[in-house]
C-alpha cells in the first residue's frame, strides 16, 4: 500500500479530472488523502464513493506543509512505508508512481525523490538545486547583471547536467515528492511556520543531512508553473516571510554547512 496527499483550494474541475486521468495509469494499490482547504466542501462531490480515497475538509486553511501533514501523520499511524505529496496542478500520463517505489525501496538510505518536472509544453523545469543563500533568491529574481546570472543559475540549479542521470540535490521541489516515511520519523514533518513556499526546501534540507535526496529524471510528470509569487502581492509578501523564516532557521550570510553541502552535491559530478 501506497498513500498519496494532495492538497486543494478552490481547485478547477479540469485540475480534479487530470488528477483522475493520472491515477488510472497507477498500478500499484494506493490511498489518496484529499485535504481541501476551500472555504465550502462543495469539491467532495468529486471524490464521495470512492473507496481509495479519504476527503479531508479543512477550511482553517494553515498551509501547503501544515495541511500535508495531516494526511502524513494518518500514513505514520498506519505504518505506510511510502507517502507521495502531489500538487493539484500535476498529471502523469505513465506508470510512475511504481518505479519510484521500487528505486526507493531497493536504496534504502533514500528518503526523498522527485521525478523530472515538464512544463506543459515538454521542456523541463530546473528544479533541483543547491542550497539557497540570500544572493541566490536575489539573482533569480533581478536576473542582473546577465554574465553574472547566467554563470551563476547554471550552476546553482544545476543545468549542466547530463538529462537522465540520477543524482543527490539538496533542494527538491514539493510539487511531485515520494518520502521514506522512516526517514520522515527521523527528521520530523514539514514544518507549519512555513505557510507557503519554502517549506519543500526546509524539508528537503533537513532530509539531506541524514538520508539522500534523490532527483530520477527516468520518469516525469507535467506541471503548470506559475510563478505566482512575481504576479500577485499577496503572495509575494507570503515569499517573503517564508523567505525570511528560511533564512532565520538555516543562516544567512554565515552558514558553513550550507558550503560545505554544496561542495559535496557539485563534487558528485567530477
């Protein structure tokens, strides 16, 4: 048994249908939480009668990592093995719910992965990187000066690298995730102060100090990026208290152990 999480808000119908059209290409027995965090529960129409799937209601809505966690904390009291958290915006057209599982499972010091992430046209999105400094949000946001951003985002989301090679990155994104659950009893859930972005990197960077987080780009799953953050101001003031919160728990400027993990994640390629 495999459980899956997915987190809703005021979710399209289109959206609720690919996640449909995803699910039936899984081959492995599986139990979808859905945490709708709406302020009406008029989405369970989409899920009642459905016997592999749990609808959760949850209007407080206290965020992506908090909401999550509700559904994780069902799979640890269920003693499941492995938990994939799903963002509603995500399809699949394969299978790749079971070669993620197996990877995991016959690597045991894994306890994080992520697929290949696809735009929707089928270029890929650099997602896995290293860990963040202040400068690095800066740069990717100003995108100036030009010779500096591009040497600098080539190798900070590592883009460099060969399309199907598997490797360690210390930042993994949160839209497509599989977790050893046993590696999550260690190194705990995500955390709530996070209300929304940053948390998948919190995670992924306490993850990586004691398990290895994978990036298996031998599968992919399509996601509409958004970037919502440069469009809208609310959710730009929400980047920047995360932000903020990182770099208050982690270190901003002085953090050594930052380095040295990026030393280590450049050193597998040579």
């Amino acid at each position: 048994m495999i459980n899956l999480s997915i987190v809703l808000y005021n979710t399209s119908e289109e959206d609720i249908q690919n996640i449909f059209k995803s699910l039936e290409a899984v081959k492995s027995q599986y139990k979808l939480y859905i945490v709708d965090n709406s302020p009406t529960d008029t989405l369970i129409s989409f899920f009642e009668n459905r016997d592999e799937i749990e609808y959760i209601h949850n209007p407080s809505n206290p965020g992506f990592g908090a909401s999550h966690n509700i559904a994780l904390k069902k799979t640890l009291e269920d003693n499941i093995s492995y938990h994939f958290v799903i963002n509603p915006d995500v399809y699949f057209t394969s299978d790749i719910i079971t070669p993620m599982v197996e990877y995991m499972a016959s690597n045991h010091e894994i306890g994080m992965m992520m697929p290949q992430i696809l735009n929707l046209d089928g270029t890929a999105q650099h997602l896995p990187k290293l860990l963040p400094s202040p400068i690095s949000l800066l740069l990717r946001k100003i995108k100036q000066p030009k010779f500096i951003y591009d040497t600098f985002i080539e190798k900070y989301e590592l883009r460099n690298i060969p399309e199907e090679q598997i490797y360690t990155a210390p930042i993994l994104s949160g839209c497509f995730t599989l977790f050893n659950v046993k590696a999550l009893q260690e190194v705990g859930l995500y955390d709530d102060r996070f209300f929304m972005y940053f948390e998948d990197w919190d995670i992924s960077r306490r993850m990586n100090q004691k398990f290895k987080t994978i990036y298996f780009p031998i599968v992919s799953v399509y996601h509409g990026y958004e970037s919502g953050a440069n469009k809208n101001k609310r959710l730009f003031k929400i980047f920047i208290k995360s932000a903020k919160s990182y770099f208050n728990k982690w270190g901003w400027i002085f953090d050594m152990e930052r380095r040295r993990i990026n030393k280590i994640t450049l050193n597998q390629f040579k």
